[in-house]
C-alpha cells in the first residue's frame, strides 16, 4: 500500500471501513451496521479478525457474512494474530481506512454503554475516524439527530463537515453544532476585583467571540440543504456536549480526534473525550482528519 495517501488525506468520503469481527454476542449486529453503511457510503469493506484463524472461525463468520449479505466482492477478511490495539492500528494504517466501526457494551441492569479497553484504546490512539455503536440490533440504525462538537480547533471544520457528508447521505435534514463554553475557563478571566457588572460584561464577550468563531467555521462548510442550529452550552468540555447529546436523545455524537495521546497530566486531569468514553450517550463518532 502507498502509505502517502495518508498525508493530507481527506477525513471524508469514507472509501474504506473497516469492522473488528470478535465472536462476541454483538458482532454479528455491529457487523450487519457496518454492511450498511459501506453499502450507502460504497465504501469497501474489510473484515478484521485479532486472533487464530481455525476452520471452525471460517465457517461462522462465512455463515453470518451471508446471512447479513455481505458481498464477497466488495469485501476482503484478514485475520492475524498480535496485541489486539496495536494490530487492529496498524492494519487500519496498511490498508488505509477512512472507518472503523466498533461496538460498546451495555452494562447488565441498567441504561450504560461502556468500552473495552481495546476498544477506548483504539479510540484513543487511531489515525482513521472510529465509530463506536451503542446498540446494534441489526436493524438499520436511525441518524436523525446528530450533535457535533463546534470547539474551536483547526479540525472542528473537517468535523462539521464530516458530519454533513454523512447527514446528505442518510437523508438528515438538520444538524446542531454545540459550542462548549468552559465555566472555569469564564472565571479565570476574571479578576478577582471585578465588580458584578464587569464580570457579566467579560463573560458576554467571550461567549459572543466564541459564537462568532462558530459562525464563521460553518460559513466555511458546504451545508447544502441541511439545517445548521449552533447552540452554546457551559459546562465542562466533553462531560457538557455529552449530557446534551444524552438529553436531545441523539441518535449519533460527532467530536474532533484527541489532539494528542494521553500523558500522566491527563490522568489527573481528565481529558474532554474521556468523559464521553466513560458514559456514552449514544453513537459516537470520532473524525480523525490527519491535518
């Protein structure tokens, strides 16, 4: 593989998605979902497989691809062996896929997804956009309501427009573009000798700046026919973009990949995406756009 075609490459269409076959109880659902997308978005398909390749392996998932119809031509099966995180990476990165579809778990007894973690991981570290499914039924899955994170970032208008490419080919009619206002960030801005009129002053003009950031990305993006709500919440990044996901009831969460991997800062110091890993609120998908 020409792995040149990774620099600079577009963080949209997704030309190949990639699904990690595990045997689990859900993979057949996660699998069905991934089908489909590629068949919407004609992207290829490969099928990966982390561990020993036996005849019986070959048989069922032989046995689920036809169930589900997965079209041997336009689909390829690799299987190898490894560290599941550092093999599912770097086979993403030899066939360069745009895609990798993952599946949560669900917690017994109560409404809560989890990840793996092979799966928060990968999700942490790829150099491909990652979708994480909460609850694959292998039914067609609904993106009706979409929420994208609107921080301000050089990769946020690849998001955004990520976003939109998948809205116009699933038939959604609008998006909301969330503009997370750190509270912590407002009150280190002000001086502790402000008086009350100065601080709703300074806490004005940053929420109005940052709006006008927002504005002027979407400007920028191709929205086409779909309906573009921003909408500015306070709160902690990540955690607030999360509960307001959960709240709307969304059906698919879209938020910028880590700038960088975690360090021990991070550890102690949560990271935005580690509160969304932590309690996921619906699908998520997490744009890499290998700026």
């Amino acid at each position: 593989m020409d792995l040149n075609k990774l620099k600079k490459r577009s963080s949209y269409p997704f030309e190949t998605i990639a699904v990690a076959v595990s045997f689990s109880p859900r993979c057949q659902p996660v699998l069905a979902e991934a089908k489909r997308l590629s068949d919407i978005l004609g992207a290829s398909l490969l099928l990966l497989h982390i561990g020993e390749k036996t005849s019986k392996k070959e048989q069922e998932l032989d046995e689920m691809m036809a169930e589900i119809g997965v079209n041997p031509n336009h689909s390829r099966v690799i299987w190898m062996e490894g560290d599941p995180v550092d093999t599912i990476l770097k086979l993403c990165k030899l066939n360069i896929v745009d895609l990798l579809v993952l599946g949560a778990l669900e917690k017994e007894n109560i409404l809560k997804f989890y990840l793996g973690s092979i799966a928060r991981n990968i999700s942490r570290k790829a150099k491909c956009s990652v979708l994480l499914l909460t609850n694959p039924t292998g039914e067609p899955m609904k993106y009706k309501k979409i929420v994208v994170n609107g921080v301000e970032n050089p990769k946020t208008i690849h998001t955004i427009n990520t976003s939109i490419y998948l809205a116009k080919n699933f038939k959604v009619k609008d998006i909301t573009i969330v503009n997370e206002m750190d509270v912590s960030g407002l009150a280190m801005a002000i001086a502790d000798n402000s008086t009350a009129p100065q601080a709703k002053e300074i806490k004005k003009h940053i929420a109005d700046e940052s709006d006008e950031t927002l504005q002027m990305i979407i400007e920028k993006c191709d929205v086409g026919d779909i309906k573009v709500t921003d909408k500015s919440i306070k709160g902690k990044p990540g955690y607030a973009i999360s509960k307001f996901a959960k709240d709307k009831k969304a059906d698919l969460l879209v938020i910028n990949s880590p700038d960088t991997h975690l360090n021990v800062f991070d550890r102690i110091f949560t990271h935005d995406i580690e509160y969304i890993l932590a309690d996921l609120p619906c699908n998520l998908l997490i744009v890499h756009s290998r700026i």
